[in-house]
C-alpha cells in the first residue's frame, strides 16, 4: 500500500503513465472538465438565485422543486457548453500551461 504525506506532491504517488487517463484522455478531456467545471459553478448561481425568493410560490410542490432543479441543470449545461461566460476557457488554459509545463519537467510530471 502506498502512502502519500501532505507535504508529498500528488505526481510523485501517481506513475506517469497512468497521468494522460486521469487527466481526462487528453485535450478533449480537459475541454470537457473544464466545461463540467462551468456547469457545477453556473448550477449553484442559479440555486441560489432560486432561494431568493420575491413571494410566496401559490402552486410550489416538492415535485415543482424537482422539476426545477432539473431544468435548471440541463440549462446550467447548454450554457457551459456554449462557452459565453468563460470560466471553463480560463480554467481549461490554467491547466493547459501547467500540463505543458508539467511535460518539459520530464518522466514522472502531472498536474499537481
């Protein structure tokens, strides 16, 4: 069994070749985790837009909050996909340069 301290970096625990999978496969990956990343932020903006309510819901059920929740995140994902916010292109390019980087270090490098 293998154990890492804290003061250990996360590379040093994973072998370099495992690092291109967990990574996602590549840059489609990374553009896809990016976008997820997007869509969780975006969901919790419109849960909490939902929570400040003006008035009194007159036909509110459980089943009404469910279907909400529902619709608000499918559009929490047609959103991050369309891109128009941002925050998946600057996170997908933060993690772009650090696997870059991570790469010129040589064997053993991943994000961490």
């Amino acid at each position: 069994m293998m154990t890492t301290s804290l003061s250990q970096p996360v590379r040093s625990a994973v072998p370099a070749a495992a690092t291109p999978k967990l990574a996602g496969g590549g840059g489609d990956g990374l553009r896809k985790a990016a976008e997820a990343f997007e869509a969780v932020i975006l969901r919790q903006l419109m849960a909490s837009m939902r929570q400040a309510k003006l008035g009194e819901d007159i036909f509110g059920s459980s089943a009404t909050d469910n279907f909400r929740e529902m619709a608000d995140a499918r559009t929490a994902d047609s959103i991050a996909s369309m891109r128009q916010f941002g925050i998946a292109s600057m996170v997908e390019a933060q993690f772009r340069a650090r696997v870059a980087a991570s790469g010129a270090d040589g064997p053993g490098g991943g994000v961490q």
